[in-house]
C-alpha cells in the first residue's frame, strides 16, 4: 500500500506478488476493513454484481446499486465501500497491459466504459453472457489451467465488448484504423503518467510525432473531447479529490499539481468549475458527508 497525499493506494501486487490479473467471487455482507476507508487503486477494477445490493463511495457520490449491474473503477479514483449489505459479486481487477495487448484493433476506447462509474444489465440474456465469461476465466484460475493467462485475455476481450453493448456509450467504441487507434491509446497512457507536469496539447502531440490539431481531432472521436478538454479534466478531477478526501489547502494541492501559484490555481479551478476551491470543498462536505447524495441504480 502506498500513499499520495494522504490518500492510501492498494497495488495489485500487494495483494498477489507478480500478478497482473485477479478474478474473485465474494457472497456476504462484510467487507475487508481497508475497505471501509477511502482509497485508491492501481489497476483497473470491474464488479458484476449479481445478487442483492451494495452502497459505496466513488470520488464525490454515494451510489447504492442493486443487482444485476456493473461497476467500474479506474486506477487514482478514489473509492469507499459504505454499509454491510447481504450482495454475491465477481471482482475483476488488472492492468491496462494484461488487456491491450489483445484489444488493440478491437476497441478505440475500451476506458471510456469506466467513465460510467455504475452501467445497470439490461437483460437476463446479458447476465448470463456476462456471468458465463467470468465464470470461465474464474475456472481457467482456479484449475490453474495451462495457457490460462491467454484464455483469460481473450475471455476479458469479450466480457468487456459484452459490457459495452449495456450503455448508451457503444459507439465510442467502434473498430478504428489501428494506426489512429495506436494514438488514442498512447495519448491516454502519456496523459495518466504526465497530466501532473505536462498540461499542453503541443506536449504530447511531440511526443507521439503528430501535430495538435491532428492529434485533437484523433481524441474527439474517440472520445467526443479535445484533446485539452482530458488534459485539464484530469487535473480538476484530481484537485477535486484531494480538496475532497484529503486534509490539505490549496496552496498545498496547488503545488502538488504544478501549479505556479495557489491564486493561478484558484482561478483555473474557478475557471472550469464555476466556484473556487474553498467553495467547493464547503458545498461539496455539506452535500455528501451531511447529507448523502446517494444514487440509487
């Protein structure tokens, strides 16, 4: 377990050395006691709920969630597990590079799918495709079957084009030319490392030997943003987080995100939220530590 501002971070390889894929089924009401604190994990997370309920914070929301339905979670967002409700649910976690290597060509945009936080399944049929998956890669493991981490990568393919086929968001992940498809993923990838330090789109469109305007053009159709539009995104978000869940001012959280100065930070803060940072923090507490908004699914 690490720590980034106060905010404790679960690695993967943690919890099983040398691994880079975990796939669980949990039935019961109680929940491991690192969980019922906030924290931060390094590998992407994919929760089938099947039976019964479960309420948790992700970021700034409280959601109660009832089965059947999906949970995603992306590495840095920050998660609480609130309540002991009764709930049986298959946990799947791994990192982007257990994935990509079999997805590229396939989607252009595969982590649009946890920008949804909580996807309901719409039918028995998708439940049963979605179990069905999972229930074979569980089994690949649990037989320590051989070749299991292929079959697995290739199941997790499938599960995650079964998910996407839930939300309105299908078309973000349409086939794209796999040269414009290596771009995407390679802006995604440079921005979750450098967004802290690097906040211009000239930056990263040296770095992948294209021009802003051409890479801005690539991001919006995946994604339906600019390029700049994720870049300041990821850091607002991360501001927002650390003002959240964290005990620090913004001078503090301003220098963390390679701000010049705190006032330069409360203006861009202001700029794209409509409030500052202190306002934020005041209403933000008000809404959800004395009166919950949850949303119900």
């Amino acid at each position: 377990m690490k720590n980034n501002l106060s905010i404790p971070i679960f690695d993967l390889k943690d919890c099983v050395p040398g691994t880079d894929f975990i796939i669980k089924t949990f039935e019961g009401s109680q929940v491991f006691e690192a969980m019922l604190r906030p924290h931060r994990h390094t590998a992407f997370k994919i929760c089938l709920l099947l039976e019964g309920e479960v309420s948790n914070y992700t970021d700034f929301k409280e959601y109660t969630v009832k089965a059947p339905a999906l949970l995603f979670l992306s590495p840095g967002q920050v998660f609480q597990h609130t309540g002991n409700i009764w709930h049986k649910m298959v946990h799947i976690q791994f990192y982007k590079d257990f994935l990509l290597s079999e997805a590229e060509g396939i989607m252009s945009c595969w982590q649009c799918l946890f920008g949804q936080v909580v996807l309901p399944v719409k039918s028995k049929t998708a439940l049963r495709e979605l179990e069905t998956y999972a229930y074979l890669i569980e089994q690949e493991y649990l037989h320590r079957r051989p070749q299991r981490h292929l079959v697995a990568k290739n199941l997790l393919n499938a599960f995650i084009i079964a998910a996407a086929r839930q939300g309105a968001g299908e078309t973000s992940l349409l086939q794209m030319d796999s040269t414009q498809n290596k771009i995407v993923k390679q802006f995604n990838n440079l921005t979750d490392e450098h967004f802290l330090e690097h906040t211009q789109v000239s930056q990263y469109a040296d770095m992948l030997y294209v021009t802003p305007g051409h890479l801005n053009d690539l991001i919006k159709m995946a994604t339906g943003r600019t390029a700049k539009q994720i870049i300041d995104e990821k850091r607002i978000m991360e501001a927002k987080r650390l003002l959240f869940w964290g005990k620090h001012s913004a001078k503090e959280i301003a220098s963390h995100l390679n701000f010049e100065d705190d006032a330069y930070f409360n203006r861009f803060f202001k700029k794209h939220t409509g409030q500052t940072p202190a306002l934020f923090l005041k209403h933000s507490r008000e809404k959800y530590n004395e009166y919950p908004d949850k949303v119900n699914v």
